[in-house]
C-alpha cells in the first residue's frame, strides 16, 4: 500500500483551514495545519511535506516571503507549492510564479477545483523527483525498477552503501558543506563503478544517505574494495583542518557501512522485501 501524501495547509482563517483539513483527511491525505508564516517554514523542514497550500496574506510573514525562504532551503526548496489567496491582480500572480509557484488559486474557489489542482501538482512532482537532487543519481521509480529486475534473475549482486552521521555533521557544519559530502562521495562510488565497466552496472539511491550498486557477483569484491577504500581515505577531509587536528565526536564522525546481498542470501518474495533488507544495512 502507498503511503498518504501529505499537505500542509497555511491558513490563517481558522474556518478555512479546519474546512480544507478536514476535506483533504475524507480524501484520504494526511493534512498538517499551522496559521502563521514562521510555523511553515518550521513545521516544512521538520517534515517535509508533498505540497503546501499557503495563503499570502498571514499574521507575521506573508505567504511570498514563506514561499522565498522555502525554495532556498535544499530540503524545501522541489515542494509544491499552491498559493490560496484574494489577491486577483496580474502582478500578484507573476511575483508568485517567479518564486517558484506550482499553482494559484484565488478565493473564493472550487473545493472541486483546489482538489484536482492538487492531485495534478503532486502527480508532476511524482513523475518529476527520479534523481537525487545532489549526487544527480535515480532514487525512487527509476531505483525500484533496476530492483524488480533483481527478482527475475540469479546472476546479480547489490552493494548496499551507507553513509553514517550526516545529519550530525550537517548540525555542526551547515547544509553546503554536507552536500559537499554526499555529492563527493557519490561522485568516488560512480567513478569506482564506471572503472570497471559493464552496461549492467548501476548505482541509485534508496535513501538520502544510502547508495545501492548494482553488478555482477565476479564485480562484486574488486568493486566493494574500491568503493571503500577510496572514500575511507578522504572522509577526514571533509572536516575543517582546526577540527582533524582534535579528535572528532564518534557521532559527528562520518563513517562508511557496507554490505553485500546476492541471491543466495534469499529468496526475496518482492521488491519490498529485497528493498527493506538492504535498507536493514544501515
């Protein structure tokens, strides 16, 4: 079963926002609410939602301002967005799709219209998010499809690659620097694979901070021995030199998990199995 989506409604009339939770909730998604510019931001680095409805006109910050500072935060910067406002004037409106609006909406509106709008922005944002905005390489659909592959087959092997503590370093040393990370260290996983040649091989993401490699098993040690060792060798790098010098926190230290499945280590039943025993890797 898929999981719900989930919106976050940005509405500072109580009314409104308890009117459009509980419709979207009978329409089966899972609906956050919070009336102030300030809590959105919050409460959408928190959790991530799939789509924001946003009103412009709110107590503190205004909607666009809500919008702006969403779309230069990495982690919120590809959520939809559908601005639900009573500005009607040609201005409001373009200043809204220059800062990166899926959708706008005037009220009073179609509770039918604002439905449909929402299920066609999540649709392009589904069909939209293959690739990992960092390292560039596929996550989702396009991961799962190499995956089902797996399940047809017996001449393959996956490397399951974690990259531990990240979101501690990522406390310590800010966004850019973490993405510095994972784009450097996807960046040594695809040149350890591609030195080895074979059309067969690929490298995705299952999660933010966990590659997977697909090979062949006769790959699978000479490609694991490089993949780890080229990125054992340069993770100290990665800290600030008056921080190497120091010893470092064991939970800020970055650290490198990998592991091996064949088909041997089955039978897996489906691709969630298959997907839920790597991930078990972590």
């Amino acid at each position: 079963m898929e999981d719900k989506p989930t919106l976050l409604i940005v509405e500072d009339d109580l009314d409104v926002a308890e009117m459009l939770e509980a419709y979207f909730r009978v329409q089966g998604y899972n609906v956050l609410t919070v009336n102030w510019g300030e809590d959105a931001i919050e409460r959408s680095v928190e959790h991530t939602p799939d789509l924001i409805i946003l009103d412009i006109r709110l107590p503190d910050i205004d909607g666009f301002e809500v919008a702006r500072r969403l779309r230069k935060n990495r982690r919120t910067e590809l959520i939809p967005i559908i601005f639900l406002t009573e500005k009607r004037t040609r201005s409001d409106r373009l200043h809204g799709l220059e800062l990166g609006a899926d959708d706008y909406i005037t009220k009073p509106f179609d509770i039918q219209e604002l439905r449909l709008r929402v299920r066609n922005s999540l649709e392009r944002a589904r069909h939209a998010a293959v690739h990992n905005p960092v390292t560039g390489f596929p996550e989702g659909e396009l991961v799962d499809e190499h995956l089902s592959g797996c399940l047809e087959q017996d001449d393959w092997a996956l490397l399951s690659i974690s990259l531990r503590n990240l979101d501690a370093f990522r406390d310590a040393y800010g966004f850019v620097a973490s993405d510095d990370v994972l784009r450097a260290v996807g960046l040594m996983i695809n040149n350890a694979v591609q030195a080895l040649g074979g059309e067969e091989n690929f490298v995705g993401h299952l999660a933010e901070t966990h590659f997977v490699v697909l090979t062949t098993p006769e790959h699978l040690v000479t490609m694991g021995e490089r993949i780890r060792n080229r990125i054992e060798q340069s993770l100290d790098y990665f800290y600030p030199l008056k921080d190497r010098a120091a010893e470092i926190p064991a939970e800020r230290r970055l650290a490198l998990k990998m592991r091996a499945l064949l088909p041997k280590n089955g039978p897996f039943a489906s691709l969630d199995v298959l997907k839920k025993t790597l991930l078990s890797f972590q």
